[in-house]
C-alpha cells in the first residue's frame, strides 16, 4: 500500500508538474500574444502620425507656393511704388539742386 501511494503521489506530482507546465506555456502566449497586438497598435498609430505630418508639410508647402506669386506681384508693386515716389522726390528737388550747384561753381572765392 506503501508503494501505490507513493506511486499516487508521483503520479499527483506530474500531473501537477504538466498542469504548471501548461499554465506557464498559455501565459506565455498570452504575453506574446499582447506584445504582437502593442506592436501592431504602435505601428497603425506611427503610419497616421506619418500621414498627418506629411499632409500638414505638403499644405504649409502649397501655402508657400501659391503665395510665393502673390508675395512676387506684392513686392512688384511695392517695389515700383517706392521707384515712382523717388522720382517724384528727385523731380521736386532737382531744380534746387541745379541752382545749388550754378551758384557754387559760379562764385568765385579770392
């Protein structure tokens, strides 16, 4: 009787042993399981991250193209704004100018 409980008991060891076995493998895949799907959420979250900076970098790209044209007719016209208010300037002190320079060049100094 000795030995069947023995053997009983051995026999309860294993199965114990199997069953502990088994609990750690389903743990196991649980965990592996949960790390593929982290993966798998990090990549979808990095590939719409992605899309938002490359959507929000090819507008600001447009805005900046389309105003590049608006930005060159704008400094055209303030460009040639300026141009038309210096020679206006220039027209209303040319005659002064002239007669500065007639009277120094035709006074003589002893």
């Amino acid at each position: 009787m000795d030995a069947n409980r023995r053997q009983g008991g051995i026999q309860q060891l294993l199965a114990a042993e199997q069953e502990a076995q088994q609990i750690v493998n389903a743990a196991r895949s649980a965990k592996s399981a949960r790390l593929r799907q982290a993966k798998e959420e990090a990549e979808r979250e990095i590939a719409e991250y992605r899309a938002q900076m490359e959507a929000e970098f090819q507008r600001k790209v447009a805005e900046s193209s389309g105003d590049s044209g608006a930005n060159v007719k704008r400094l055209e016209q303030e460009t040639d704004t300026k141009i038309a208010q210096l020679k206006q300037q220039a027209a209303n002190v040319s005659p002064e100018v002239i007669q500065m320079l007639l009277r120094h060049v035709t006074t003589v100094k002893n």
